[in-house]
C-alpha cells in the first residue's frame, strides 16, 4: 500500500459547486497533514495545514481530518475556475523525535467548468 | 524576499554528463528537501537534510548525491545522467518540526538525451 494515496482524477466540477478532494494514508503515527495546490507548470503552494482531529476552515476551504479511519479531505465552496490545479496531498512521516520529511500523494487534477 | 531559489530553470543534457542542481533558502530554515515530480507520479523524495551536517536517502535517492553546503544551500548532483532522471526537480525547505509548511522552489526542467 503507498504511503498517500489520492485520486488521480480528473474531477470535473461545475463553477459555484463544492469540490471534494479524499486523501488516506497508511502510517498510523502522523500527526501532520498538508494540502498543496500546483497549477500547470508551477511550483505547489500551501492550501491548508491541519493537526487534530476534525474540521478547519479558511475562507472557501475546509481541511477534515479522521485519525481513526487514516483519512484528510479539502472541500473547495462555490468553486471557481480559478480553482482547476492538481490538488497534493501531503503526510509528515515522523520519525521517533526527528520532525521528519514530507511525503506527498501523486495528486488529484480538478477542472472547475464555467 | 526570494524564498527558495533553484538554478537553473531548465536543462539538457546527453547520457552520462554530470551537473549539479543548485538550491538556496534565505528563509534560515532547518530542514531542506529534493523531490522529482514525473507525470502521474506525484512528488517523490529523492534525498533530505533536516538540519545543517545531516543528510539522509529519501524515497529514490539511486544515481543522486547531495550535498548540504551550509545551513543556506542544499545541491543536488547526478554523476552520470540517465533518460530515466528526465523529470522536474524541486527544492523545498522547512523551518523545522512537524507541523511547518515546506515551501518550493520554482522547480528544474531536466531532459536527458
């Protein structure tokens, strides 16, 4: 089982829509949980951090988190087009009392349609 | 305020060259990162310095060795390139602890031929 694993899509969603974007990861001890955006030809960018347990919002972003079930998702509200990027979803891998390294799903594409 | 600055942008070169791919953070964070991104295959770790004099393998660090020259810059060197590293590479790099957010360099185009 790889250690991110995401949809690869693509998810088409209509504008003003929500979009939902699922990640699950295997190493039970991560506490730590990203979600990047990379648009084409583009470096990825910091969406949404989240640590516990739960839902954290920002604006039109909704970051949930299930410890139990191994399991992150981002809701994107009143999605935009702006919004079709290659969402990443990303897992800090510790390591006893190292912080350790970031290690990122291959990526869902969501085109948002006008 | 740069960030984290890769050079070059973009790179050819023929089977077996050398190059070394150069990272710099003026972010004075810890941690520093190389992953390749290939199609469909998402980011993957080549290799990692979580602090300055350390360094460690990452996911596929084969035919790659780095080099953390000071707490500022973190290269990447291919000794004998390979088609099979064609791929974009990108630099990041972490303040530090589990819960901070990488941030990336602008990535290298590398085409070997």
């Amino acid at each position: 089982q790889k250690e991110v694993e995401q949809n690869s899509g693509p998810l088409s969603v209509p504008e003003g829509a929500i979009a939902s974007l699922n990640c699950t990861y295997s190493d039970r001890v991560s506490q730590s949980f990203f979600w990047y955006r990379q648009y084409s030809g583009k470096s990825p960018e910091l969406i949404m951090s989240i640590y516990s347990n739960g839902d954290k919002e920002d604006g039109r972003f909704t970051a949930q988190l299930n410890k139990a079930s191994q399991y992150v998702s981002l809701l994107i509200r009143d999605s935009q087009p702006s919004d079709s990027a290659t969402y990443l979803c990303a897992v800090n891998r510790d390591y006893g009392g190292s912080q350790g390294n970031l290690i990122f799903g291959k990526g869902t594409k969501l085109s948002v349609k006008p | 305020n740069a960030g984290v600055t890769q050079t070059p942008k973009f790179q050819v070169l023929k089977t077996g060259q050398s190059m070394t791919l150069q990272c710099a953070q003026d972010m004075n964070h810890n941690s520093m990162y190389w992953y390749r991104q290939d199609p469909g295959m998402g980011l993957r770790l080549i290799y990692y310095s979580a602090s300055e004099g350390t360094t460690d393998k990452g996911e596929v660090p084969n035919g790659y060795n780095v080099s953390r020259l000071n707490k500022r810059e973190f290269s990447l060197r291919l000794e004998s390139a390979a088609p099979s590293q064609t791929s974009v590479y990108f630099c990041a790099s972490r303040e530090g602890g589990r819960n901070t957010e990488a941030f990336f360099g602008q990535g290298t185009r590398l085409t070997v031929v």
